[in-house]
C-alpha cells in the first residue's frame, strides 16, 4: 500500500506541474481556506479516482450515487472532488473569491457545512448533516449534493469517477473461437491477438478443419460482444422516479404536417446526445433530443404506458413484441397537439420543461386496447378529422405494411387513373425541377 500511495503522490506532482497559473493560484488559495474558492473553466481533474486497499474492502457497504451511462461510482470521499468539477462548468461572474462551504458548530464534536451555489444554478443551498469534524461536514454536504444534482439529471456521466472493471474493459482481450460462441480467453494484452495462421499443406483435412473453420468467419480476429451499461442499468433502476427525454423531429418534406413529438420515459436519466439527421424520401430532417422534467407515476398510469409501449413497439417491429414490466428499459408516451414543439429544439437549460400536463392519456389508452381503428367515410369532413396524424392500412391484421397520410384528394376516386403529377402529390415526393 505503501509503494500505492508513493505512485499516487508522484502522480499528483507530475500533475499539478501542468496545470495553468490560473489552476495554480486556485489550488493554494484552497489549501488555505476552509471556505472554499470558484474554480476556473480550465480545471484539470482526473476523473479516475484512486482508493486505497482499506476503502475498496468497505466499498460494498458504503452510500454511492451511481451513474447509469458507464456504471462509475460517487462515493462519499469522492464528492467535493466532483463538485468542484462541477462548479468549474458553471459560469459565475464576479464570484472567484466568493465562499461556497459555510461552517456552524454547536458543540465541539458536532459541526454542519452549508453548500451554496451560484444564483440562477439548482439547488441555491444545500446543509448537510451534523459531523464529527469540518472536514467530514465539507465530504458530507458534497455528497447530499452530489444525491440532489443526479436525482434532478443535471450531473453528468463525465464527472463520474471510472470504475476499474471499466477501464479493464476497454483495454484488448486475447479469444478463441469455439463453435459459434464467442469466450474470453487468457489475460488482457497490450496489442490485438494474431490473425489466424494459413493452413499447412503437409495436414490432413482433419487437422485443417478447425483452422479452416475460423478463417470461414467474417474477418480474421472475434471480439468479444459488448452492449451499453446505460439500458442494463434503467432495467436495474428503482421504479418510483422517471426522467423523460423529447424527441422532436422536423419535418423538412411536410412542413405543413410536423411529426408529433414523443416522450422516451427512462428511470435513469439520459446522458446529452447531440442532433442527428433522419432521411424521409432522400430529405433530411434533423431529430432533437431534449431532457423534460423528471415527473413519477402512479400504478394505473405505469400499467397503461407500459401497455402503450408494448403496442408501439410492435407498431415499429411489424411483429409480435412481449416483454414484462419490470424487464422493460423504456417507456413511451405522446405529447398532443398543445405542445410547443419548438420548445423541443432550444438548448437544454435548467429548469426542464414540464411535459405531464401535455401527456394525452386518454389517446394512449385508447391506443393501448386496440391496435386499429376504421376510418369515418360518411363524409368528407369525417375521414379528414380521421387521417389527421395517423397511418393506414389495408387489412385487419395487425402485423402488415402501414402508409402515412399526406391529405385527402376530393378530385379523385379508385377508378381515376392517376398521372405523374398525381402520384407525386399523394405520396408527398417533391417535384421534378
């Protein structure tokens, strides 16, 4: 353990030898005041924390906040460290010499911070509990906000210390092929495991089937098969807190018919996922992921939306989709018609907006107990009403091909025979130039 901490101390001079002068100034004037100081935007901070031996044996005991995207860990000793990391990302003016712990004591064995953050930035102050020292009472008061920040989504997956089985993880692994399963083999090696060899001519065809057998399969090396910490976590998760996330698409070949945004309700919350480019007829429409205020549920209302899922889901498959409750990673639910849509396209600031008055639960429980609807032909104010938002199909089954519904053409009935123009207009593609 000795030779652990020599290492790390190394480390930590090797490290503060590249911080900027600013970084420099602020790292002694913490060192001297209990009251803390506003750390720089260009704070350097390793987010692969070092715990002794001593601590990891107490670890499976101990409080921590986990994080659902990499699986790393907030332990109590962890959360000033995290703090100033995240106060390094807010922008206060006029507020570097500025206290951010405040300290109170009634009896010299009992002692109580106060956290305060700067105006406009959630939560304004947090008190932690009563401690045995200052110090204790700093790590505790960072720790209650560190539970506050992540139950609000607002801390980031980046301030997160990495856990070692993660790390380990993303270093190469030596496997072998047996059968048609992949398996791990041997320790972690520096560099990737070697392409299998051309087979001998002196073998027999015996000798020569395995080898044969591994240069069949696409490419020359197998890897073991990864999948996101993320949803393996949401199915983990406590179900009594729920973080939903907008999707919000433009529809850039329809302007006149915006798609309606939906709401993936998860009981982690999200990590930022830039904007990306979806493709209808050849034309791109740009997709905006925005996070919504975290909201709960009661029984009937997670029932319902786990019905509506289930339904949607197989609306998206075109097949038969079961999966109980408590397996599910995600929920799914609309927004109506009152929504502001392009709320869903602006920067996500706090506070998020709040959706739960904008969630349309009797259309959802009308789409949850059946899987389709006939359309209104009585007239043709009827059949307009019906084909507003909505997707056609020609059979009773559930599991067919679907059109979306770009309007009604008075003009033509199924005998018109129908031109280039015609045909364009129906099916919403652009014009010929």
């Amino acid at each position: 353990m000795l030779d652990k901490n020599a290492d790390t101390a190394r480390k930590t001079v090797r490290h503060l030898s590249r911080m900027s002068e600013e970084v420099q100034e602020w790292t002694q004037l913490v060192a001297v005041r209990r009251e803390g100081a506003y750390p720089p935007s260009d704070i350097m901070q390793e987010t692969q924390v070092y715990h002794s031996d001593s601590e990891d044996d107490t670890h499976e005991a101990a409080q921590y906040i986990k994080d659902p995207t990499m699986s790393g860990k907030i332990y109590p000793q962890d959360a000033v460290d995290v703090i100033y990391r995240y106060l390094s990302r807010i922008e206060a003016i006029g507020a570097k010499l500025q206290p951010i712990f405040e300290y109170s004591s009634t009896l010299p064995t009992e002692h109580r911070c106060t956290l305060t953050f700067p105006p406009g930035h959630p939560p304004s102050v947090i008190q932690g509990p009563i401690s045995i020292s200052k110090v204790a009472a700093k790590r505790a008061a960072c720790f209650e906000a560190c539970k506050h920040l992540h139950s609000l989504g607002l801390l980031p997956y980046k301030l997160f210390p990495r856990p070692r089985e993660v790390t380990r993880r993303l270093r190469p692994l030596a496997v072998s092929i047996d059968e048609d399963i992949e398996q791990t083999k041997g320790e972690i090696l520096p560099t990737l495991p070697p392409a299998p060899a051309a087979p001998s001519t002196h073998q027999t065809n015996e000798e020569a089937l395995p080898l044969s057998k591994a240069q069949g399969l696409s490419g020359t090396r197998c890897y073991k098969r990864k999948s996101p910490e993320f949803w393996k976590n949401a199915v983990e998760s406590r179900r009594d807190h729920f973080y939903p996330t907008i999707v919000t698409v433009d529809r850039n070949h329809n302007p006149q018919k915006p798609y309606r945004p939906i709401l993936i309700i998860k009981t982690v919350p999200l990590s930022p996922i830039d904007d990306f480019q979806l493709f209808f007829a050849t034309m791109p429409s740009v997709t905006y992921l925005r996070p919504a205020r975290p909201m709960a549920f009661d029984k009937d209302q997670l029932h319902l939306l786990h019905r509506y899922t289930i339904r949607a889901m197989r609306g998206i498959f075109n097949k038969a989709f079961v999966c109980p409750m408590e397996e599910m990673p995600f929920l799914i639910a609309p927004l109506d018609f009152g929504w502001n849509i392009e709320m869903g396209k602006t920067d996500p600031k706090w506070p998020f907006p709040d959706v739960s008055d904008y969630i349309p639960w009797d259309l959802i429980l009308y789409a949850a107990e059946q899987h389709l609807v006939p359309l209104r032909t009585e007239s043709l104010q009827s059949l307009e009403e019906d084909i507003k938002d909505a997707v056609v199909q020609d059979w009773w089954s559930e599991y067919t091909k679907r059109y979306d519904c770009m309007r009604v053409r008075p003009d033509l009935n199924p005998l018109t025979p129908l031109e280039g123009s015609a045909v364009r207009t129906i099916f919403g593609l652009p014009d010929d130039p």
